[in-house]
C-alpha cells in the first residue's frame, strides 16, 4: 500500500514512516508542501497521512487540495490541536490523530479507513 506521509517535524515524519515500514507499508515522506503537491497530482496513493500545521501551506488547505485532486483517496490529519477546538473544520479528513499517538492508534485507524 502506497502512503504519503506529510509532516514538517523529522522525528514525527521518520516515527510514521518505521510505523508503516512495520506494517509492510510502502510509505513515501516529505516536509516540503511544494513536493506534497506535486506527489499528490503524479501519482496515486492508497492514503494520505499529513499534519495539520504545515508551513507556507496550512494542513486544511492541503486536504481540501487532496480532495480535489484524489477525491476517493483517505486522509487521516495528524495534529497536535485539541479535537474539540478543530470542531467541524476537519469534516473532509477520513480521521484525525491527536499527537502523541501510538503505533498501535495509528495503524487501528488506517485498517478502519480501509474497510470502510
């Protein structure tokens, strides 16, 4: 399975990636919005897993982008915001992961996506 990892913070970036690499994911990461975007138009991923607080492009930017461009393909955002102060502004994301969360949180929640 193709996962794009989207995070500006290193360690939170490489954490998912070994997560996914676990898992027998194929994951791809990047910091850079501009790169995001440009694997986001050229190739097809089987989920999109991005924080919420990006530089030059905010995180709710980037999943109404992803919802345009690959609308069928699930998001989970990834955040350090409490759920209750992000309210309805998420509605387009498949899940949200309030940070820190576990390895086992994580992968339990891209299952749940899968099947549904």
């Amino acid at each position: 399975m193709n996962v794009l990892v989207i995070d500006d913070e290193k360690d939170i970036r490489d954490n998912i990636s070994t997560i996914l690499k676990k898992k027998g994911y194929d994951p791809v990461a990047t910091d850079n919005v501009r790169e995001a975007e440009n694997l986001i138009r050229t190739k097809k991923w089987d989920i999109i897993i991005s924080d919420i607080m990006i530089p030059h492009l905010g995180g709710f930017e980037l999943v109404d982008l992803i919802k345009e461009v690959a609308p069928k393909t699930p998001v989970i955002v990834v955040t350090g915001m409490d759920k209750d102060i992000l309210g309805t502004t998420l509605t387009d994301a498949d899940a949200v992961l309030t940070k820190p969360f576990t390895a086992k949180q994580l992968t339990e929640t891209i299952v749940k996506i899968m099947k549904s």
